[in-house]
C-alpha cells in the first residue's frame, strides 16, 4: 500500500469507466481515520472515538466499490453541479432559459441523472490535503459554462474533517456543491434516532409536496430543533420525516457553528461549522442499499441522517432567494467542517 504521505495511504479500490478507483485513507496520530474515494469526490468512512475510546464507523458507507456504482441514495458523495432540487428542470438566467435532466418526477435533484456522484475525479496530493479535481464541460446535465470544480479534503489531529469547494467557470452559471454523508453517531451501538440535534435556525424554507421551495421563509415552528430527540421530532410529524432547508440564524461570511448532533449512548458529538447560509436537513426517510454497509447490514430509512450545508434550493427560480450565479472571472469558496468530538464532561 503506497504512502504518499505520513498521514495519507491509498490502494486500488477498482475500475470504472476504464477509469482506475482509488481508496485513500488518511489517519491522525490519535488513530482516528476518514477513507475516501475518486469515484465522486465521496467519503467512504469516518471513524471516530467514543467515550471509552473505541474508534468505530460514524457514517454511511460501503467496503467494496461495485456497491457505490449501483448505490442511488448518494452515500457520502459529492454533489453538483447543483445541490438539491431545481423546479420543473430549468432556470432562467441572464434572461436565457436553460433545461436540465429531469430525475425527480418533472424536477431536477442533485445535478440530475449524470451528476458529479457519479464521476471519477482527479487528484491530487498537497501536504496534509487530498484534492480532486473535475472538469465539467459546457452544456453538462444542461448547465452553461465549462465548470472546474476542486474539492479539498483535511483530516486534523482534533477530528475535524474539512472540505473546502472552490470553483471557476467561463460562463454564468449556477453552483451549488455539498457532501451528502449519512451520519449515525452510534456505530454499533444504536439508532440515529435517539440522537439529539440542534440546528441554529429560526427559519426554514416553505416547500410544496415535492419539496420545491414556494419562495416563502417562514419560522420554523414545529421543525426548530434545539437539543432534541429526532424520533421524538418525527412522532410529532406523525411519522413523516424531515426534508427541510434551515436558513442559519448568523448569515456572516466566516465559518460559523451550524448545528451540533449529539449521541448520549457512545458520547459522541458532532459540530457542523460552514460557511455556507443554510442546510438541508434530512432524516433519510428513503436511504436503501442493495449491499450491506460498514456494519454488515444493508442499509434502510433512518439509518442516518445528513446535515447538508448548501446554497438555497431552486435559488435561480426565486429573486427573492440568495443567487447561487457564478461568473467569469469569480471564485466559488465555501467551506465545511465536520468536528468529531466527545459531549461535554465526558473524558476519554
């Protein structure tokens, strides 16, 4: 197994598309380690301590890559070219009207049928970091613009796993790129849904049956979380799950706390810093798997949960929303920190 550097191994991990699939794994000198893969800039596994120190699985993810391929809830994977829905399929912008892949009913999700999941990245190693790189081409899923995408992966000494997007295009176009990793705090030892999350929102997206945002921001109301139980919060919904976009109280520039995700059976906490102005939260209501995941299991609804840091969906369908443009000539910077850490008071 090459070492590329102190912290950073990879091995083969398989063959897509006459394209060669790597497994990278990157482990800090507390042994607390994140794999990864170029097969959709995706994160395969992370595998944090808990109060006793056992070092055990913390999100979705599967050991062999040919599940990954036939995988369509998009498992730890890289989204773009934009995140979450975008309205019967099309936009306007700069008065030219654009049609996209429809792969949601009569709606866009995710970059549609061909998104960046599904792509095998470049990469590249800079110190401490891993880097893929893609080139998306004009015209791609119906986007304008030759888009170059960079997705920059970090693994700290405190378990921080922070992944910075930068982006450039030769077009307007429209962006929007996240990692839709399914978090179960528990390893082994239990159900995302006893876990206690708050979300540093007051507000939220109103959106109609297929979750396309009406334009409206409303309060949060009942779907406001603030140390709660998530179980206890889909019984108040009468079982129905949650699919909602948080639009975060602090709208600075700067990285900011989004959200922290607690599990009091193995003690583990999750802090979500971004610096994007909202997430999708999502209860994984629809996650399935042909193939079992890390824990011997396929997985099913409620296996775990995202926290999905993003831009507003359906931004350029609404003026009222946050533009999501990008332009010849700009940067796209935004940034995602995944803390793991330990509740408060409990000591390894």
């Amino acid at each position: 197994m090459p070492v590329i550097d102190p912290m950073i191994t990879l091995e083969k991990f398989g063959i897509y598309d006459d394209k060669e699939l790597l497994l990278f794994t990157v482990k800090n000198a507390n042994g607390a380690f994140i794999q990864l893969t170029n097969y959709g800039a995706t994160i395969v596994s992370v595998v944090a301590p808990g109060r006793n120190g056992e070092l055990e699985h913390v999100i979705a993810g599967f050991d062999e890559p040919e599940d990954y391929l036939v995988d369509k809830c998009y498992i730890g994977s890289t989204i773009g070219r934009f995140a979450n829905r975008i309205g019967n399929a099309a936009f306007k912008l700069d008065g030219k009207q654009y049609h996209l892949e429809a792969n949601d009913n009569t709606n866009t999700n995710h970059g549609g049928g061909s998104g960046y999941n599904l792509r095998v990245f470049d990469y590249k190693i800079e110190d401490d970091k891993l880097i893929f790189t893609l080139n998306s081409p004009d015209g791609d899923g119906g986007f304008p613009g030759n888009l170059g995408l960079t997705v920059s992966y970090q693994w700290t000494e405190n378990n921080q796993l922070k992944i910075t997007y930068l982006a450039e295009t030769d077009q307007l176009t429209i962006a929007n790129f996240t990692n839709h990793a399914y978090f179960n705090l528990s390893g082994k030892g239990g159900s995302m849904l006893n876990h206690q999350l708050t979300i540093y929102a007051d507000q939220v997206l109103e959106t109609d049956k297929e979750y396309i945002p009406t334009g409206k921001v409303i309060p949060a109301g009942k779907s406001a979380l603030s140390v709660d139980r998530i179980g206890d919060k889909i019984k108040e919904n009468k079982g129905e799950g949650f699919n909602h976009y948080y639009i975060l109280n602090n709208q600075d520039d700067n990285i900011r706390l989004a959200a922290v995700l607690d599990d009091e059976n193995s003690g583990r906490r999750l802090n979500v810093y971004t610096t994007y102005p909202g997430l999708m939260f999502y209860t994984g209501d629809f996650l399935e798997s042909i193939y079992p995941g890390h824990l011997g299991k396929p997985y099913k609804p409620f296996d775990g949960l995202c926290l999905e840091c993003q831009y507003y969906p359906d931004a350029p369908n609404h003026d009222s929303f946050p533009s999501a443009a990008l332009k010849p000539g700009e940067q796209y910077r935004e940034e995602i920190i995944y803390e793991f850490t330990l509740i408060p008071d409990i000591q390894i």
